[in-house]
C-alpha cells in the first residue's frame, strides 16, 4: 500500500507542476490558477462525506484500486487533448472537478485503512510514514515535471509537448498504483451489525465528531493550514515567475525543497511518536508555519526562497502527520472512514483562503499576499488557542484504537 501511494502521490505533484506552468504559460493569471484549485476543490466538500460512508460499508481496497483506473483513463485522455494543441483554460477546470471527486470518494478509504494493516504501537509511525510518501514525491515528482518540461520545449516556453508527456508520465503512475494495490491481501472490510442508509451514516459520523471535543478540536487545528498555509502551494508558480524570475526547472527546484523540508518532518515525528504535550506542539508548529510564510514572501532570491520553503515544508508535515496521528488513535474503527472524510471535507474550505490571497496577489503583488496569508495564519491559530477548549485538549482521553474484525 505504502508503494501505490507512493506511486499515486508521485502523479499527483508532477500534475501540479505541469498543471500551474501551462495554465500561467496561457493566462498569466494568479486568480486563474486559484479557479483551477477551486474546480479540485469543490468535490471535496460535496462527495466527501459520501465517500467516508463508502469506505466503512465496502472493501477499501476495492475503492482504492478503481479510483486510480479512473485517474489513469482520464489523465491519458487530458494528455491527447494538450498534445492536439487544442487545450484550454475549462479542459483544466473539467479535468479537476473530475480528478477532486475520484479523490473525494477514494481518500477515506485510503486513509482508514492504514490502521487495519499495522499494530496499534505503531499509529503514530505509520501515519509519519504515510506522510513520508506524499512528500518524497514532493522532492522528486515536481524536479522531473520541471526538467521535463524545460528539456522538451528546448527555449520555448510557449510548447505545450513538455506538459503532455508529463500527463503521459502520469497516467501511467496512476495505472501502476492501481496494480500494486491489488497485492494487498486484506480486503479492509470492517464488519456492522446496523445497516442504516447512508445519510443515517453520515449524520452519525457528525454527531461523533460533536461529541468529542478532542476530534472536534484536531478538524479546527487541521482547517486553518489549509485556509492559510496552503495558498503558497497554488501561488508558487506566480511568486517563481513574477518575483524571482525563474522557469519552470526553478518552479521544480522548490517544489523539491518543500518535499526534503516535509521528508525531514515526518521522519521526525516517526522517531518521536511518544512526544509529549502533544497539544503545545500542535499548535506552536501552526504558528511557526505562518512565521516561515511570512519570510517566503518576503524572498527575493532562489536561494533563499528555496531554503525557506523546505522551512515550511519540514514544519507543515510535522503538524500534519502530528494531527493525522492523533486523529486515527482518537477514532474507532468502525467510524474511522466518516471521521477521515470530515476531515477531508474541511480541507475542501481551501479555496476561502486561496481566492482572497489571490485576489490579493492580483491587485497588488504575489509577495504581499503570501505575507498577508501568513500573519493571518498565526493570528487565527492564537485565537483559537485562547478561546477553544477544544483545541487546547486534542491530546487528552486518546482512544484504544482496536484491531478490527474482517469479513
């Protein structure tokens, strides 16, 4: 499993690489990739919950492996559409819409399901290693896509060719992810004596979350990044163009420097998973990756952008790992799929940070922006320290996670 993801995620970093130089390359526009974004998005909210009741009534493994099919078929298809020259600014819009709802119906099945597979001792491990996964692909997926790009459009940074074999690159990891997952031997089926309809389902899994101040409290903690530490990851290539010149072979250099920052994090948190007073440093790693945006916007060279992105790369993925942990010990089994797709639902409120720090970068400039996301990010995160107890005990009355039963 940790192979496919690995795969999956590989594809998914090269896309947004290959995704942001063509549709700045077509429209020099920071609000044009927000509304990109946004079309990945809105899925996330509307089918999450619906796939969090899927991941607790069938097979994850069977979910899994026919969302990466889907994704394969459909990145070979956008790849014939930008090698025929005929791509537009809506084939991108069409192609996220479709690739946030594969994802918002597949992700709780993924993530539920890392549990059923190892030790209940090794939580806190594999949650740091699942991460690992995701941000290996961060050094290598974006470097590739970039070199690709640059070595194939040879001074034309106007080809589209660079960016279609990358699709085909792509699609071709998806289909590989889909293989591997299919030698995992168990299915990921937790048996239920209720069978309810799946609205009952949903709203169930809303009522847990209510009634546990702890979870309520970790889903608060892991919506502010995402309102305000994420922009950085969508203006990227504005700020790599507007503010430090570079080309796409740049854009890949700290997209990399991000993932062996996150790398660093996660095998971190994996050597310390009985770190204590987990709550403080939750939240100081909030604040902390505010501070390091506000730095980046404030970069003028490679160099030192680069170095303060992996900054924010090795501080987000031990936030996020952190919180991921703590969320999948606090959860039962049986509840796990409906908790991960809140969580995963929350994520969806991207874009209420993205379209304003865009519109910010519009009017005024990329660097601005990014500050102004960051002062936000901190200044909201203290606030929610003082006012909500919720926050202050995501650590307290962790759950024996249980070994589930298979059928």
């Amino acid at each position: 499993m940790w192979i496919g993801s690995l795969g999956s995620s590989f594809g998914m970093n090269m896309q947004i690489i290959a995704r942001g130089w063509m549709i700045y390359t077509l429209t020099s526009s920071a609000m044009d990739l927000a509304w990109v974004t946004l079309s990945f998005m809105v899925p996330t909210i509307a089918f999450s919950l619906w796939g969090g009741v899927v991941a607790d009534r069938l097979p994850k493994k069977r979910i899994i492996v026919l969302a990466q099919m889907l994704n394969s078929i459909a990145t070979l298809i956008m790849a014939g559409i930008i090698f025929s020259d005929n791509v537009t600014f809506w084939d991108f819009i069409w192609f996220g819409f479709f690739n946030g709802t594969v994802l918002a119906m597949s992700m709780p099945a993924r993530q539920a399901f890392v549990p059923e597979l190892i030790p209940e001792r090794l939580i806190f491990t594999a949650m740091a290693l699942s991460t690992t996964s995701w941000n290996l692909s961060r050094i290598l997926g974006p470097a590739l896509a970039g070199f690709l790009i640059a070595w194939t459009a040879a001074g034309d940074t106007s080809s589209s060719h660079g960016v279609g074999i990358v699709y085909f690159v792509i699609a071709s990891l998806y289909f590989i992810s889909a293989i591997t997952m299919l030698l995992v031997s168990k299915p990921g089926k937790i048996k239920r004596e209720d069978e309810q309809n799946a609205i009952s389902d949903m709203m169930d899994g809303l009522r847990y979350v209510w009634k546990n101040p702890p979870i309520f409290g970790l889903i608060l903690l892991s919506i502010v990044p995402f309102v305000f530490g994420m922009p950085i990851n969508t203006l990227l290539p504005a700020f790599n163009e507007d503010i430090l010149g570079g080309g796409p072979d740049d854009l890949g250099l700290l997209m990399s420097a991000m993932g062996m920052g996150a790398i660093v994090g996660s095998l971190m948190l994996a050597a310390t998973g009985d770190l204590k007073n987990k709550a403080t440093w939750l939240i100081a790693t909030c604040v902390g990756w505010g501070a390091f945006t506000v730095a980046f916007g404030m970069a003028e060279t490679t160099l030192l952008a680069a170095l303060l992105v992996g900054c924010i790369g090795w501080i987000s993925a031990w936030n996020m790992s952190l919180n991921r942990g703590l969320l999948q010990m606090q959860v039962e089994a049986g509840m796990r799929g409906r908790i991960m797709s809140i969580d995963m639902m929350s994520h969806g409120l991207m874009p209420i940070g993205v379209i304003p720090i865009a519109f910010i970068a519009e009017q005024y400039s990329v660097a601005i922006a990014l500050m102004v996301s960051g002062v936000s990010f901190m200044v909201v995160v203290v606030l929610l320290a003082f006012v909500s107890q919720s926050v202050r005990r995501v650590d307290e009355n962790l759950a024996t996670v249980s070994q589930p039963s298979e059928s």
